[in-house]
C-alpha cells in the first residue's frame, strides 16, 4: 500500500533592519503581517519585569515561590520545583539567556500575580511603544490563539531594550550564566561567537512560528538591529540574519544622530466594573508609594514662640529668604525620585525645617574641595536625611555623567538599601566622586557589604 509523501509547510517568512540609532528603517519584507513570535515574547517579559524594578514594585533580590504553573511549563525550562524559592535575579538570566518557559511564566506570576495579569500588562506596555499589531496571551511565547506579533513591532521592542535598560542589555550577550547554581547556556551563542559586532538579543522556536531572532550588532559608531520570522533552521535563520545585518551596516550612515525612542507611559488596567473603553493614564502602577509620607513638622518650642511674637517683620523676613531657596532648589528634584506629597504635608515639612537647624553636611573623605573653592557640587536629589550623617562612596570617575549613571545604576541594583539615600556628585581635584549620603552608619555598612557581595567598589564614608 503506498502513501503520499506529506507536504512540510514552512512557516511565512518576515524579515527587518533598523538602523537602531536613528529607528529609520533600512530594510523590510512582510514587516507588518501578523505571526507567532514565539520566545521573542520574552523580551517584552523581560521589559516589563526591568521597569518593575526600576518602580520599586520588586528587587533583583526579591524571592520568588514557584507556582505549579509555573513548574508544569514545558521545555525549554530551568528545571524549577513546585514550592522552590529562587531570586528575580535568577530567574531574569533563565528567561534571558537559556529562554526558560518556567522562569518566564514565574516573573510575570512575581510582578502581578497571575500570568493572565502579566499578559495584560505586556499588552498595555507594548500599545504604549507603539507596536499596534501585536497581542500577547503568556509570558513565554508557547503556541497560543490569538498570540501574535510582527517583525516591526518586535524590532521596536528590541531597539527599547537597548536604549531604556541599558544596565540589563549585557544579559543578551551572556555565553553563559549562573541562574541559582545552575550554568546556563545561550540559545543565541552561535551568532554571538560568529558575527563580529553582536551582542543580543533574543531568539525563538515553536513549530508554527518556525525560527525567529531579533539580532543587534554594533561596529564603531553604528548599530544596526535585525529581525527575522519563520526561518527553517537555526543555521539558514543565523545565516539570514548576518546578510540583513551586512545590509544594514551597507545602508547606514557612518554618522547619524541619536534619536532615543520616548519611554513609553504605561496606561492603568481599567478598574473591575469600569465603563467600556474607560482608561486612566498614569506613570506607574504601584498602588502605595514605596516612600513613607513626609513626618508632620515638631511643635516648635516655647522660645521660638515667643521670638517670633517679638519679632514677628523679621520672622517674615526668614520666611521670604527660605521660600526662594525651596524655588531655587526646587528643580533639581526628579519625578523618580521624590513623589508629589498633599500641599498640606509639604507645607508643614517647610515650616519645620524652618525651625530646625541645617544638619551638618556629608563630605566624602579625600574629595571635599578646598575652602573657598569654586568647584561645584551636584545634588541631584533633595535630602530628607535628617541626622544621619554616614555615606558610601562607590567610585571616582573622570566625568561628571559617568558618576551620575553609576550612581543611578548602583541605585537601581541595590534600591533596598540606598532609596532614601541622596545621590551626591563631588568634583575634587582627582576627579567626580560618586556618593550615597544621609546614611545612619549602620545602613551605610550593610549597603556595602551587599553592595560589595555584587562585585560593587564600595566604602562607607562618616561624618567630619
């Protein structure tokens, strides 16, 4: 008895380049037809998941409790156990470099609850960038109804990776990491080693989306980033991507200036019994803030009463001096880092810090400037450190931006400990100094030994 051969269907083709500094695109076939991503899906779990971190909602070093969802999800997998606890740290490598079902379906079951939450979030992330065709179902890319993307949208979401976390895109370029004793291996480890230049960024396999990659590759100044859907072999599809990729550095201007795409402000999940098409527009999704409201201001004491009663002109005098140094300082508080408080609370905090002298102030050992000196010091948030006089000192560097970005990024992988820190740039004769002050002595200490668990310079500073 004969049987017909059967017909192997490959999966539809979509291909595109971008030149990732300017977003112009240079190339692209299919760009906008809507097909299954696959594992790509783990780089807007992973988006989500830094820009939970970056809103204090979880820590590189919160535990996890493993679902059994979570442990149930096929492979490509961690191996994780039902009841396991493992830290987001971990899990954020797994998804990233061995692109692990389980470890992707437990960070979105860690950032809202359920995975079902998670993929609403995503979606609500991915309408904020601006990828219009794509709809995501689970966390981890596996083969779902109505689980769709283009390789448009995916080339945007790449090219935000890159530019809105670039303290985490070193993870795309990983050949290998530990993920909670466990050595992982990159599923892209192959273009990394053979095209010069790449360092990410995801791929994906499922039998209907066939083989997927969203590549990046830099040489000098340019970088180009390169997307392709339904390849038929991980070898033809990294072959693929190396001629996109040569096209792109063929078309790309030696100099172009960066355009950074716009963060994208997330929109709120309608709340249960909401009207239809209702949506409230905010930047975050925290419920509470993760700072305590100002302290109501002490009740002055019975002397400074009386001095303000028999002085009352010179009284309003201070007051009028304060509020133009509160408008002077005013600007130098970001968003980020100091939430609006009730006019109320604010205005009690100003009236007592009228009434209480200044706290001494914090100078780094060795790089205070000499008296009368008129090197500048950078604030770069208001301080609420009341008398804690301790800081830590966590490098010198050679320009003032360079201490800046390390300070954000060392508050970002440690913001337990440093998130009523103020972050303070000093220039000394040896250079900019980057430190944390308006620290008790003993938070200065436990900063820096986690600091310092991580591979982090770090030095308490004290008082004097």
């Amino acid at each position: 008895m004969l049987f017909a051969p059967v017909a192997v269907v490959a999966a539809p083709y979509a291909a595109m380049v971008m030149d990732a500094r300017s977003g112009e695109v240079l190339h692209s076939r299919n760009a906008d037809t809507r097909l299954h991503p696959a594992s790509l899906t783990k780089m807007m779990t992973l988006y989500v998941v830094f820009d939970a971190i970056e809103r204090g909602e979880i820590s590189l070093d919160t535990k996890v409790k493993i679902s059994q969802k979570a442990a149930a999800e096929p492979p490509s997998k961690l191996g994780l156990r039902t009841g396991q606890s493992i830290a987001i740290r971990h899990l954020i490598r797994a998804a990233a470099v061995k692109s692990a079902n389980d470890a992707a379906t437990a960070l979105g079951e860690a950032v809202s609850g359920s995975e079902a939450a998670f993929a609403r979030r995503m979606n609500r992330m991915a309408k904020a960038m601006g990828m219009t065709r794509t709809t995501f179902r689970n966390a981890h890319g596996l083969t779902e109804t109505g689980h769709l993307s283009t390789a448009r949208d995916m080339t945007v979401l790449g090219r935000h990776l890159f530019y809105d976390f670039p303290e985490y895109y070193n993870l795309f370029s990983r050949q290998r990491t530990d993920a909670g004793g466990k050595t992982i291996y990159n599923t892209n480890r192959r273009l990394l080693g053979s095209y010069r230049g790449a360092d990410g960024i995801k791929t994906g396999y499922t039998r209907a989306a066939g083989y997927n990659l969203v590549a990046s590759a830099e040489r000098g100044s340019e970088r180009i980033i390169a997307t392709v859907f339904g390849g038929r072999s991980v070898a033809t599809r990294n072959a693929e991507v190396a001629e996109l990729l040569d096209l792109g550095f063929k078309r790309a201007p030696s100099r172009v200036a960066v355009k950074k795409p716009a963060r994208p402000v997330l929109i709120a999940e309608a709340p249960s019994g909401a009207a239809t098409g209702q949506a409230v527009q905010t930047t975050g999704l925290i419920a509470r803030s993760p700072r305590p409201l100002l302290r109501p201001a002490p009740q002055p004491p019975e002397e400074v009463l009386v001095a303000l009663a028999d002085g009352i002109a010179d009284a309003l005098a201070e007051v009028a001096v304060a509020d133009a140094s509160v408008a002077d300082v005013a600007p130098e508080i970001s968003v980020e880092t100091a939430p609006a408080a009730p006019p109320e609370i604010l205005a009690a905090s100003l009236a007592g810090a009228l009434l209480r002298p200044a706290p001494r102030p914090v100078i780094a050992e060795g790089s205070a400037p000499e008296i009368g000196s008129d090197e500048p010091t950078v604030v770069m948030r208001l301080s609420t450190s009341g008398g804690r006089h301790w800081g830590i000192n966590v490098g010198r560097f050679t320009t003032r931006h360079e201490a800046e970005k390390v300070l954000l990024q060392t508050a970002l992988v440690e913001i337990s400990t440093l998130d009523d820190a103020l972050r303070k740039v000093v220039r000394s004769p040896r250079g900019w100094e980057a430190n944390f002050v308006g620290m008790s002595q003993e938070q200065a200490d436990l900063a820096c030994r986690r600091l310092e668990a991580q591979n982090v310079t770090c030095r308490p500073v004290g008082p004097g």
